[in-house]
C-alpha cells in the first residue's frame, strides 16, 4: 500500500527537485513532497480501523537505530533525476515514501480502532491538518502582539471550554503541551495565591511544609510537580478511596485537620475527574465543600474526563466542576486532538500572573487594554500554537460532534459491562463510570495468582499485535484494563477483542471462582 504517486503528481514539469538556497526548496518540489505525504496520511488513516496495533511480538524489536548522522542528504546525493518528465521516481519523494512505510510497518499505531490502551486519541484529520498549518505558519505564541490571531483563536477556545464548565468570566487559561505541566501550573497558581512571598522569598519562607491532598488513584504528575515546585514529594498527601473508589472525603477532612495540628499548612485540593486505571471521578461538590470551608484551592485534575462536559448528556458527571478554582483538561485525549495540547483553566486569571509573570527589557511592555503576553501567564516562553487542532475541530464537527461522540463512547462501555455481568469468566473489579473498564477474572487463588493470571491474558491477547488491552493495578489490586479510546472503535473491533479475550482465558479460571478482591 501507499506507494504509487497520484497521477496529478506526474504533471509537475519543472525544477520539482531543485534545492534554491540553503533549505529552501522550489515550488515544484514542496508540492511533489507534499502530495506524496498527504496521500501516504490519507492511505494510513484508510487503514486505520482495523489495523494491528503492533508487529506480531516476535517481529518487534527495541535494538536501537545505529546509522551516522548524515553529512550529505538526499538532495545532495544526486537527486535532480535526469529525465524531468516527473515519470521517473524521485529520489526524495521515494526517500519520504519509505521513511513513512517504515514508521507505519514497524510502528505502534494508538490510532488503531483495535487501541484499547491508555488516553492516547485517533487524531482527528482536522488536528492533522492543523498540525501542518501551524507547522508552516509557526506563530511565535509567547507574546500577543506577535502573534494576532494565533493568540486570539487560544483566547476563544478556551472561552469555549470554561463555558462548558459553566464558569462565568472572569477566567483565563493556557494551552500547555499536555496534563503534566497543567497540572504543575496549576499547583503553582495555587502556591503563588497562598503564599506570594515564596515567588521571590522561596518555600522556605512560608515557615511550614505547605500540602496538597489527592487521592491514592490520582496521577503521578502530581507527585513530579510538587517535587518541582521544591515543596518535596512528601507534600502531596495521598487520601484513600471510598467503597465508591472515590476519594474518601471524610479521610481528607481528617489529613487536613491532622496536618493543620502537625503545624503544616494544607494549601491545595485536587480532585480527579477520569483517574488513569479505572476512569473514575471524585465527589467534586463534596470537595469543593471541603475546600471552601477550609480556605484551599480546588484544582480538578480533569485531564482525560472533564471533556466530558462536551456532552449534554453526560457532563452532569463532573457536576461541581463550576466550583473549581483551576481544572487540567487535555484535547489530546478525549478530545482526539493529536499530541500535544493540554489546557489549565482557572477562575482566578490574576493568579496565572501572580505565578508566571516576569518582566524582561528585550519583550515589548504590556500596552492598556491589551490581553497579557501569553509568556506572563504560563510555564513557556516560545509558544507553538496548540489550540488550532482542537479549534479546527469544532469548527468542523461542531460540539455536536463530540457530543455524539462522547455519548457513543459511553454506550459502547456499558454494552461491554453488559457483556461483562454476563461472563462466566469475567467480572467487574470497579465501577464503570467513563468509557473505561476494569475487569478480573473470576480466578482461585491469592492476589499474586489472580496478577499472573491477568498478566498472562493480556500477553496472550497483544501477542499477535492485533489489539491492546493492559494489567494495572488499583487500590492494590490487579486488573486488566480495557479502555474505548478510539472514534474507530465500533461494536466489530469490540466483538473481536472480546473473543480473543475469551480465547485466552486460563484454564483455571474456568472453575469459575471468584476472588475476593477487596
Ligand atoms: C488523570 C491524568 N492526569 C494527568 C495526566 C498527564 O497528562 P499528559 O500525559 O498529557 O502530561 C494523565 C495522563 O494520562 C492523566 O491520566
């Protein structure tokens, strides 16, 4: 597949491979090569549903690549082919030809409809085409004068995104390359807002070990950020979960009223809206009580679940989501743009300065009226400008769009909970509350058996490269995971990971005992 140019492409005369000037290539020659790209993409995404995930487990291979840097490239190396009639092949187009064929053959496609891993999107073909336009025009986000539209599409999508939340303005927020550093921006706008004299003075200022609370299932980039922030890891205070497998908040009462009386001083909560295992989301209203009674900053962790306040129909999940004082939501995952781009929200924009602003002689003073440089209010100076594929996207599809998407998603996850409750082999370890689903088999046998066993299957079901479930572990516990991620995803892809699961069930587990989990 992808390999004979389009017949458009033979009718370029001219100078298609000449090299003007240093990198510069001439108009024949950028549209030759760009054809030939998007032909192979639009081949790749053709192929899409229905493709292995991965090369059979004995055709994959981790050696590294070992070439030389090249000193001549392609162009170099003789490419002007000497019969310009466009009939021959090129060598450079030939040359970006394999290189892609390369990449797919001996790639690991998250884009498959057979991905049932982690929050990793098909990309929409309209974050594709952003992701080239935004390549090509390579606006320079760090300041707003600089950068014009680029900035002023940031500043609309993220409008569109706090509406969603049911915020009322005043509120800001950035792009970011992804969960991570929303996070970690996040952290420290609430750092900066309780304690402003550590943003000149340090930590060590504040006189206390500052804390922040999350639950034992939240993710790790909270660990790394307060580590960052130079609080130290031991700041964030892990919080059990309920038998709902939220965090337990009368737990969290207690830590904050035991760290208050340690002499600590509790400054953040964050809540988690799609925890990375098992998709589950915290009582954010019950929280955000907490919160206010207490005088801390609610972040809401919404990396991969807040999006789904995109539907109406299901955003009554992350009720409670208007109280929050920042939220990370990440459009490459749910919202299927390609990597990266991440999105910290706040209802407090003063605090997004408060934590990133700094003057310096060589950018331009901040002029009266004028929105503040994007450098002021994030992590980032250069900027690339993440919004457009997501901005692109819902100017395509429209919020409906995901709407339908986000709804057939979570009609998929409980047919499979369906399918689930009526397995002999299988059950539900946790709740399915987003399109996520955790399961164990229904296996004798102590909890290093059971992890072996689930272990096994899921060797077993990825071996032939065809799909991708994973093992993890929750509260302690293994659990295959199973997660609908892919738009491609329909109920044929599903059938047949649920035949190759049962396919590779132990023989054990045929027995049919249950486990006691918990
Ligand atoms: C709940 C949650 N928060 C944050 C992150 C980090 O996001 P990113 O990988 O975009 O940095 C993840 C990643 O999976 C996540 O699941």
């Amino acid at each position: 597949m992808c390999s004979h140019p389009a017949a458009y492409l033979t009718q370029i005369p001219y100078n298609y491979f000449v090299a003007l000037n240093n990198f510069e290539l001439s108009f024949g020659a950028r549209r030759r090569l760009g054809y030939e790209l998007i032909d192979l993409i639009n081949n790749y995404f053709e192929s899409l549903p229905l493709r292995p995930v991965q090369a059979p487990s004995e055709h994959r291979s981790f050696e590294p690549l070992r070439d030389e840097m090249p000193e001549a490239g392609i162009l170099e190396q003789g490419a002007v082919p000497s019969g310009m009639n466009g009939t021959s092949p090129d060598k450079l187009a030939a040359f970006l030809r394999e290189t892609v064929e390369e990449m797919i053959n001996r790639g690991f496609h998250v884009g498959s409809g057979n991905y049932f891993g982690l929050m990793n999107p098909t990309p929409t073909y309209a974050g594709v085409l952003a992701e080239t336009l935004v390549a090509a025009l390579n606006p320079q986000l760090a300041t707003t004068g600089r950068s014009q539209l680029a900035t002023k599409i940031e500043a609309e999508t993220i409008r569109w995104i706090g509406e969603r939340f049911n915020w009322q303005p005043p509120f800001d927020g950035t792009f970011t390359s992804g969960g991570n550093e929303a996070n970690f921006s996040a952290l420290a706008m609430a750092l900066a807002t309780h304690f402003p004299a550590a943003i000149e003075d340090g930590v060590a200022s504040i006189g206390a070990q500052p804390m922040v609370y999350a639950s034992s299932e939240s993710h790790h980039s909270l660990d790394k950020s307060v580590g960052l922030l130079g609080l130290g890891r031991k700041a964030l205070r892990r919080v059990p979960l309920n038998e709902a497998w939220a965090m337990d908040v009368k737990a969290l009462q207690q830590a904050i009223a035991a760290d208050r009386h340690a002499g600590y001083k509790p400054f953040c909560v964050v809540a988690t809206a799609g925890t990375t295992n098992s998709g589950l989301i915290d009582d954010i209203p019950a929280i955000a009580d907490v919160c206010q009674h207490e005088g801390l900053w609610l972040h809401l962790d919404g990396a991969y679940g807040a999006a789904v306040a995109f539907s109406d129909t299901h955003r009554h999940l992350v009720s409670g989501i208007e109280h929050c004082d920042s939220v990370t939501i990440d459009p490459h995952k749910w919202l299927a743009a390609p990597f990266v781009a991440g999105v910290v929200l706040t209802r407090h924009p003063a605090a997004m300065q408060t934590a990133f602003g700094v003057t310096t002689p060589y950018m331009p003073k901040a002029v009266p009226g004028v929105p503040p440089d994007n450098f002021k209010v994030s992590m980032q100076w250069t900027r690339r400008m993440n919004s457009m594929k997501l901005w692109l996207t819902l100017k395509m599809h429209g919020r409906l769009g995901y709407q339908a998407f986000i709804d057939s998603q979570m009609e998929q996850a409980r047919n499979f909970v369906r399918w689930v409750e009526s397995s002999e082999h299988f059950e539900l370890a946790t709740p399915q509350v987003l399109p996520i689903l955790n399961l164990r088999l229904k296996l004798a046998g102590s909890g290093d058996q059971l992890m072996r066993a689930h272990v096994d299957l899921v060797e077993q079901v990825t071996r032939d490269g065809r799909f991708w479930i994973s093992e993890t572990r929750v509260g302690g516990h293994s659990v295959i995971r199973v997660m609908i991620v892919s738009y491609l995803t329909g109920a044929s892809q599903i059938e047949s990971l649920q035949e190759a699961m049962l396919a590779s069930v132990p023989v054990p587990a045929l027995q049919g005992h249950r486990a006691a989990c918990r």
